[in-house]
C-alpha cells in the first residue's frame, strides 16, 4: 500500500509540474531560491524566509520553494554545514583543516543564546570556525541559485514534453 502512495503523490507532482498553467522559470526560480536558501548558513531561519520570499514574490511555487529549503534537514545538515566550513576555510586559504579542538559542544545549549556571557562565551569558542562556516555557506547559497533553477527547468520541460497536449474541444 506505502509503494501505491509514493508512486501516487510522485504522479500528481509531475502531473502538477507539467501543468501548461505554470511557467517552468516560476517552477525554476521557485526551487532555486529553495535551494540557495537551504545552503544559507544562518540556521533556523529556512522556514521563515521561504515564507518570506512567497509572500513578496506571488509567482513563486511554494511547494517547490520548500522543497528546495528542505533539503537542509536533520539529516543533511551536519554534511552541508562541515562543506560550508570546509569551502570557506579553503577560500580564506587555510586549506582542509578545521580545528574543532577548542570546542565544547557540550557546553552550547539554549543559555548560549539566551544570555549574554552564554553568546559572548559561545561566540569566542566558535570564533576560529564562524568566519569559515559563514563564508563558505554563502557562496554555497549563490551557487545553489543557478544550478537549482537549471535543474528544474530542466526537470519542468523534460516532464511537459513526456506529457501530451491536450487539445481543444471542439463545440460541434
């Protein structure tokens, strides 16, 4: 029964996809913006500017929009905010090594951001990697622009030429 559903909602967002109604650059920019949104390195703010940008911006595809964003989930965040680290590290010329040595992270709780000394005695734990992971993160968010619009642009014109074109009824 699971497999029946999965192949179900797959079918009807590709049916939804190749609707002649929707613009494939909308559905584009709608996953791109996602997607560049995801690689955003200020965490915990994904939601609120996928909500956001649709609010200003009405042709944007809000699913899309979000799936795009949501690809910086529980599972993938660790591995995209280590490439965010790495990269920025890399630009800023100290190669592939990160010293995580003089972080507690046991020590980094709700306190860290509710109090003062908590973020000031955060902050200087983290200052050898935030300079890094921030770097890093936004040049992953401005790459993600390009290659999440072309992906599903991509994606919108190869599901719209599988799909025939519905013609007119004639009144006879």
């Amino acid at each position: 029964m699971k497999h029946q559903d999965k192949s179900h909602l797959w079918a009807r967002t590709k049916r939804y996809m190749a609707d002649p109604d929707l613009e494939p650059h909308h559905l584009g920019w709608s996953f791109a913006l996602g997607l560049s949104i995801a690689m955003n390195p200020l965490l915990g703010l994904h939601t609120g500017l996928v909500v956001v940008f649709c609010a200003l911006f009405h042709k944007l595809h809000r699913p899309l929009a979000f799936l795009g964003a949501f690809v910086n989930n529980p599972w993938t965040m660790v591995p995209i905010a280590t490439g965010s680290a790495l990269l920025g590290n890399i630009l800023l010329g100290r190669g592939f090594t990160l010293d995580l040595s003089d972080v507690d992270w046991t020590t980094l709780g709700w306190q860290s951001f509710t109090t003062r000394e908590g973020f000031r005695a955060a902050a200087d734990m983290l200052r050898p990697i935030l300079l890094p992971y921030l770097l890093g993160g936004l040049v992953l968010s401005l790459v993600a622009v390009p290659v999440g619009y072309f992906l599903m642009l991509r994606l919108a014109h190869r599901l719209r030429a599988a799909r025939p074109i519905p013609q007119p009824r004639s009144g006879g």
